[in-house]
C-alpha cells in the first residue's frame, strides 16, 4: 500500500475532493510531521511544505501543476499582531508549517528590519504566526487589532504568489505514482470547484460567502512560471542564511 500524506488543514480540501484509489492510503499530519515521515520513507508522496523540497532535492521530485499557493494574499497564513509590526520585539511561530516559520523570519528581518526574540509561548509574544485553520478561526474571533497576511507581505514585495506547499514525491517510489497523483488532484478539484458554485460545499463554522472568496480568492492549486519563480527567489534567501 502507498501511503500519501495530506495536511488536515481547509486548504487541502479541493485537492482530494474525489481522492479513490485502491492502492493509496492517506496519512493525516500537520505539515512538519509529514515531512519528517517522507524524509524518513514512512511516506512515498505527499502535501508538503515547499521548504522539504528545497532542502532536499535529491530525496524528492514534485508533481507538475499541483500546489497550494496564494494569489496576492493567502488568507490562512497569518501573522496576528498586539503591535504595529515596526514595533514587534516577541514573536510566536508555530512549530506546524517549517515553510510559514522561514516566510515569517524572511519579512520579519529582511524586509522589515527587525532583529525580534523568537519564542517557544505564546503569552509572552507581541505576535503570533498561526496558520491553517486556526489562522481562519483567529481571524474570525478578532482578538488581535493588527493582521498581516504573509502572502501578501511577500507580494508586495516581489509582486508574485508563494508556494507553500508542493506534492512532494520520493524519487524511490513507484514511476506511476505522480502522473497518478495529479490525475486525482485535477479531478478532485474540477469535482469540487463545480460544487462550490453550486453551494453544496459546507464546513461549520463559515459561510458561503467565505468558503468561496477563501477558495477563490486566496489559494491557488496550480503551479505556472510566477509560482516557479517565487521558489527560486525562495530558495535564494534559504541559501543566504546556510538552510539548504
């Protein structure tokens, strides 16, 4: 049996919309479990944070076309503020997305400047880096009077979308396995795009209105020229600060 990681996140939900196929069992994970589990063999492919890729290239390929990236902004990747971000001093990372910690340190320190403490609690933080769900219901709750959408941080400054996450593929696994795994992703998301319209997707605790301006608005599932090169640009800051 083939086992495939899947982030238990809302922004997965279009890709394995109409995920049946007898030979792959779906593990569920947080972004950094299941990068360790694909580093380690437990996994043979998965959704995976971008940075698992870029640090281990010769472990990996990805699938063509498949992602979860934003478009101007991400919605669900959010750095939750009770200061104006120049005067942030503690800062909170969740340990779930290695992708969204780096993404925060990069704006932190290269674009704004900041040389803040990193640590391990929350209630000793000015601000939060939460993501996924719990970015969504923060955000929903509005305890914090300052937001700021990482994607979009990222946009304006290099006027492109950034990867999150990519369907990582172990390069030992079998050849059918990634033409396989985009098959049922764009089948997936034409199943689900069309309910979607159509109202018929539903999940406690939003409306209507907010699953389709989050899904339609905010993510982006394919992987174009613009996406390739927001990694590299990525991948360049990664370098510069010995992460690869």
């Amino acid at each position: 049996m083939i086992k495939v990681g899947k982030v238990k996140y809302l922004n997965t939900m279009p890709l394995f919309y109409r995920w049946e196929d007898p030979r792959i069992q779906l593990v569920l994970g947080h972004p950094s479990e299941l990068a360790l589990m694909l580093r380690k063999g437990e996994l043979q492919a998965g959704i995976i944070s971008s940075v698992e890729y870029l640090t281990n290239q010769a472990l990996y390929t990805y699938v063509p076309d498949v992602s979860i990236s934003s478009k101007d902004r991400v919605c669900s990747v959010l750095l939750f503020s009770r200061l104006p971000i120049e005067q942030v001093s503690r800062v909170y990372l969740t340990p779930n997305s290695i992708t969204s910690k780096y993404l925060s340190i990069y704006l932190l320190e290269e674009v704004y400047k900041l040389k803040p403490v990193y640590t391990e609690r929350k209630d000793s933080a000015d601000c939060l880096l939460l993501i996924g769900d719990e970015a969504l219901y923060e955000k929903k709750a509005g305890r914090f009077p300052y937001v700021y959408d990482l994607a979009y941080e990222w946009y304006r400054s290099h006027h492109l979308p950034f990867v999150f996450a990519l369907f990582i593929v172990r390069k030992d696994a079998p050849e059918w396995l990634s033409q396989r795994i985009k098959e049922l992703c764009h089948l997936s998301m034409e199943a689900f795009f069309k309910d979607l319209e159509e109202g018929k997707i539903k999940v406690d605790g939003f409306s209507q209105e907010e699953l389709f301006e989050y899904f339609t608005q905010c993510l982006y599932n394919g992987l174009s020229e613009k996406e390739e090169l927001s990694l590299r640009i990525f991948m360049e800051f990664l370098s510069s600060r010995g992460l690869l």
